[in-house]
C-alpha cells in the first residue's frame, strides 16, 4: 500500500468516525429523559406535575420558553416526556410561570377532553378563557390525538416573572389542574398551541419545534 493510499485510508476513516461520533452526540442531546409515573402504578390515580416557564435560563437555548416535569421525588427535569400506566385516571397539576398574549385562535381557550371538560384555575372551575380580557392566555397542554386540550392563563406582563427554570412558587404564578383518562399503550404527542416562539416565524419555530421544551410524548404502557 503506498502512503498515499494510507494517508487517504486514514483520512476516510476518522471522517466517518467524527461523523458518528457528531450523529451520536447530536441524537442523544436531541432526546429529553422521560420521567417514569408508571413504576409501581396500582391502578390507583396519577398525579402528573408540570412548569411552564418564560426562559429555561440553561443550556443551549437559555431565553426559550419551556415546559419542565417534576419527577414523583420532586425533582424538576427539564423534558417535556413522561411517562404513564394505562387506562388510569391521570391528574395533571401544571404550574405557569410565563406571560401571556391574545390567542390567535379563540377555540385555543377552550377546555376541552378533561373530566367534565372542566379545570381549575387556582382552585376555580372553568372551562374557557377570554384570552382578550385579563392577562391573556400563555400557552396550551394539548393532546391532539385525545382531543384534550387546556389553554393555561397567563401572569401579568408586568410582573417580576420568574427568568431561570426550575421556577417555585414564590414567583407569580398560575396553578392549572385537570384529570383526563389515560388510553391504551402507546406514544402520544402533546403540544403547546400558542405560537409563543418569539422572534421565529409567526412564533411557531424554535422552542416550538424542539422536544423538551414546547411538546413532547406522553408514553403510555400497559
Ligand atoms: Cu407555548
């Protein structure tokens, strides 16, 4: 074999290992942890706990808008994937941090696939938001293929807004509950519908369209 052709074996060879080496660093930065609410699970209820915030204020997208999910320890993660036993009662808690806007689409204010397509709203039933009067409406927990959706009222703009997640309750927020249904097995993709990537293209790129920040999987299993 002549030194070129070693040199240029050489050279194939490393590029394909960087190549492999960047898809694999890239595929495991691109996959959220899931948070398990299934270990154990007794066919008793399941309390699923949320956060929406304004900025992650970590990572490679500090200012991005996000949800988190609070493992059964307590722990908040920053991922928008959890998983659920099936066939069980979920209760969702969802605490929002963030401001909100007018929506766009005013059917995004209603409350819809829930039990009694109800929610409570720090404690208050409702079952729609003016999204015009008051504070507006920041985001949504919509499970499209459930035809559950829950539009989250905002905090006032105004306010000194939590910027950096994990957020607590001593900053402004909203307290958001509802229970839904968990079907069979299976991935089922959840979403936030308010076009809330500011600075992309009508609001609906970046945090809009990365897992682990504005959607995610909720994992059902048997
Ligand atoms: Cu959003």
């Amino acid at each position: 074999m002549s030194f070129a052709w070693k040199v240029g074996v050489t050279v194939v060879l490393f590029a394909i290992c960087a190549v492999a080496a960047v898809i694999l660093i890239v595929s495991l930065l691109g996959t959220p942890p899931v948070v398990d609410y299934s270990a154990g699970a007794s066919g008793q209820p399941v309390n699923v706990t949320l956060q929406a915030v304004g900025a992650i204020g970590s990572g490679n997208h500090p200012d991005w808008v996000s949800y988190l999910v609070e493992t059964p320890q307590g722990q908040w993660v920053h991922t928008t994937v959890f998983q659920v036993p099936q066939h069980t009662r979920i209760n969702f808690t969802i605490y929002n941090y963030d401001s909100g806007s007018p929506l766009r689409n005013q059917q995004l204010g209603q409350v819809t696939g829930t039990y009694g397509n109800v929610a409570l709203l720090n404690g208050h039933p409702f079952r729609v938001i003016n999204s015009n009067a008051g504070n507006g409406v920041a985001h949504t927990f919509t499970i499209p293929e459930l035809g559950v959706s829950v539009p989250l009222y905002a905090n006032n703009g105004n306010a000194n807004l939590c910027g950096a997640a994990p957020c607590t309750t001593s900053s402004p927020h909203k307290i958001i509950r509802f229970s839904i249904t968990s079907p069979g097995p299976g991935d089922y993709r959840w979403q936030c519908f308010v076009p809330c990537g500011l600075g992309w293209l009508f609001g609906n790129g970046g945090p809009m369209g990365q897992l682990g920040y504005m959607g995610g999987f909720m994992k059902v299993v048997a």
